[in-house]
C-alpha cells in the first residue's frame, strides 16, 4: 500500500527552497473554478435522438453570483504571466528554444485529446448518431482549445508584453466595446477583445514577475474591479453572468467584454491580496502535496473535464433519463441533482488523469516492460511516490 504520509514528505522535500507556493495554489484555484463552473453550468439535455447543450443560468438567471466565484480565467492569466516572465528571465538559451520547451507541455496532451475525440467522432457517426449531437459534443470537449490558443500567443510574445503596460490593452477593450454597443459597429469587432482582454491579466502577471505589487495597488484593483463591474451591470447593460448563457443576446466571455475584464482585475487583486496567507497555509507539508498534485496535472484535468463529463451523461443515458444529466437545467431540482453526480464526473476525470497525464509529463509510464510484470505492489507505490517528488521538483 503506499504510504501518503511518505508521498507528502517527498513532494515537500523535492520542492526547492525558493519556489513560490502561492503561486502553484492560485493556478490550483484557477483550474478548480473552470472546472467546477463548466460541471455545474453545462447541460446535456436529451431531447428525442439527440443531445443539445442548455444552461441553468438561462432558466434561472438569479443563480448568475455562481458565474462570479467559478469563472477564473483571469487568475489563470495572471499567474501564466508571471510564471512566463520568469521563465523567460532564467532561462539560458534563445527565445525559441524558450518557447518550444514551453510549448511541448503545452500541446503534448492537446494532440491525445484530438486523437481520441477523432476517433470517436467517427464511431459515433458511423454508429448512426446525428450530426447535430456530435456536433455538440465535438464543441464541448474541444471547447478549452481556445483558451490554449490564446495562452499560447500571448506566451510567444511574452517579451514584448513585459514591457506593455496593462492600460493599454484596457484603453483598446474600452474602445472596442464602445464601437459596438455605442455605435453599432460590427460584432466581428469584439474578436479584437479575445487577445486584448485577457492582455490584461497577463501584463498584471509580468509585472508582478518584476516587482510584486504592494498592497495599496492589490486593494485598488479589487476594489476599482469591482466598482466598475457593478456599474457596467447596474447602468451600461452589460450582463450579470460572468460566463455564456445559451440565447442571450450579449455573452461577457465570448468575446470578453469590458465588465468581464473589469471582473477579472477584480479578480486579480484579490489574488495578490492572498499571496501572504496562501504562503504561510502552504508551509504545511500535506496542504502543500494537495495543491502541488493538481498543479503537476494541471492542463491534463483542464483538457479532460468536459470528457468526463459527457462520459458520466452518456453511460447514464443507457439507464433512462436521469436528473442532473439529461433533464432541462430550469428548477432547484436540477442544481441539486447536479451537485450529486459532481462526485461521479470526479472519479471519471482521475481514470482521465490516469490514462493521459503522462502526454503533459513528457514521459511513458515508468516502468520497464518486462520488470513490471515481475514487480511487487511496494515496489511500485514506492516508485510512483519517486516520481511524484521528481515531478514537483522539475515542474514549470
């Protein structure tokens, strides 16, 4: 049996003195949220033979205040900022090889989730079903795709954007969104916002990469975020979800808006505001191996957590329509019957993890074939405890 309290003690040891905890339980936060956000808000109503996507937040748009806890993309942003810029500073070779040693971990996992959604896609189209159901299954599993893209970019110019101060992508948000909601200017317009708004954030992480910011600064940026998303809400008309809502007429994520970078610098400054006590929690041994094991599988548990759930909402709908799965998201019934399947869409992610993790590690499953047959289970908990250490000691 592995031992956990010899897991924590070596993922705890293996971390070098001078990494940032913090930072780690940020990203952790961030991934959680988009995470939980997607679970608790998409909806895979079946509707005769097909599978068509649907929102709680469209039948009960009061439950809007759970968009503004669970749609952390800023925070992301932020810290891969920061993270880049820091990386980018030590590292001791040319740009490009810079970024192709970031972009490996990158789009390793990307390509085995476009391997078995091909796959996939083929069977169930030779298997009858309808082109509009795998249509939106297609759009679901590959729906984080766009957030790497993004991410991706904005990695590739890290050294030009150290240098760009966050106003500046804020004042051509400001501007785009004025064109079009103030004069009717083409919605094509608000693309421009997809890599200025989430600039924002970026910029915020590398300069906290120079210098962290002080209090004074972190306080403003909370405080102003906040401020001015309540009036962007309240009086300019702008949504009060933080995320798309099917049908609605303006989304503050599809593009990003003004109110959804306002949030986000909300969002932000807050974060460093938890910088000091998220550093003093993490000294703890076992709170630090919690958030370092989510850290390390980051991208592969963001890449797979719609998979896992429209696996859960596949086999169930072998068994009939079953709330919480296939129902429409339009009473406190649903919410809750979703809550309860959030444990069974957390079981099918960790066989996820389990399957897919080593394409974001960079290796195959460490074993040798022929040893492992003849291994013990001690040895094998004892090594897979070796390389969860070495992990968190060689993560980016």
């Amino acid at each position: 049996m592995p031992d956990p309290r010899g897991l924590v003690r070596r993922i705890d040891a293996a971390t070098p003195p001078g990494r940032d905890r913090a930072v780690d339980a940020l990203r952790a936060f961030a991934i959680t949220g988009v995470v939980l956000g997607h679970w608790l808000v998409t909806a895979l109503v079946a509707d005769g033979g097909t599978l068509h996507g649907d929102s709680p937040l469209r039948h009960m748009p009061e439950l809007a205040p759970v968009s503004w806890a669970l749609q952390t993309l800023a925070v992301f942003f932020l810290v891969g900022g920061y993270a880049a810029a820091r990386s980018r500073a030590a590292y001791p070779g040319g740009h490009l090889a810079w970024l192709r040693s970031r972009f490996a971990r990158l789009f390793r996992p990307v390509a085995a989730l476009l391997g078995l959604w091909a796959v996939v896609s083929a069977c169930t189209l030779a298997a009858g079903t309808g082109t509009a159901t795998v249509r939106t299954l297609l759009g679901l599993a590959l729906s984080p795709l766009w957030f790497l893209l993004v991410f991706a970019a904005l990695t590739a110019a890290t050294p030009l954007v150290a240098r760009l101060h966050p106003l500046w992508p804020l004042a051509v948000v400001l501007h785009v969104d004025l064109f079009r909601f103030g004069f009717g200017a083409p919605a094509c317009l608000g693309w421009v916002d997809v890599a200025a708004g989430w600039l924002v954030p970026y910029c915020l992480g590398t300069a906290w990469a120079r210098r962290e910011p002080g209090r004074g600064v972190c306080w403003a940026l909370l405080v102003g975020g906040a401020a001015a998303t309540a009036a962007l809400v309240a009086w300019a008309g702008y949504p009060a979800s933080m995320v798309g809502v099917p049908g609605a007429p303006v989304s503050n994520l599809s593009p990003p808006t003004l109110a959804a970078v306002t949030f986000g610098l909300a969002q932000c400054g807050a974060a460093l505001l938890l910088l000091g006590p998220l550093r003093r929690a993490l000294r703890r041994p076992a709170a630090w191996a919690a958030v370092a094991l989510l850290s390390l599988c980051a991208m592969t548990v963001f890449l797979w957590h719609q998979t896992a759930l429209m696996a859960v909402t596949a086999i169930g709908l072998s068994l009939g329509r079953l709330p919480g799965l296939h129902a429409v998201p339009d009473d406190g019934g649903w919410v809750l019957a979703r809550i309860a399947w959030l444990p069974v869409f957390t079981l099918v992610l960790l066989v996820c993890r389990a399957a897919f993790h080593p394409y974001e590690a960079g290796r195959t499953r460490p074993h040798e074939r022929g040893r492992t047959r003849r291994a013990s289970r001690v040895v094998r908990a004892h090594r897979a405890e070796r390389n969860a250490a070495a992990d968190v000691h060689g993560s980016v």
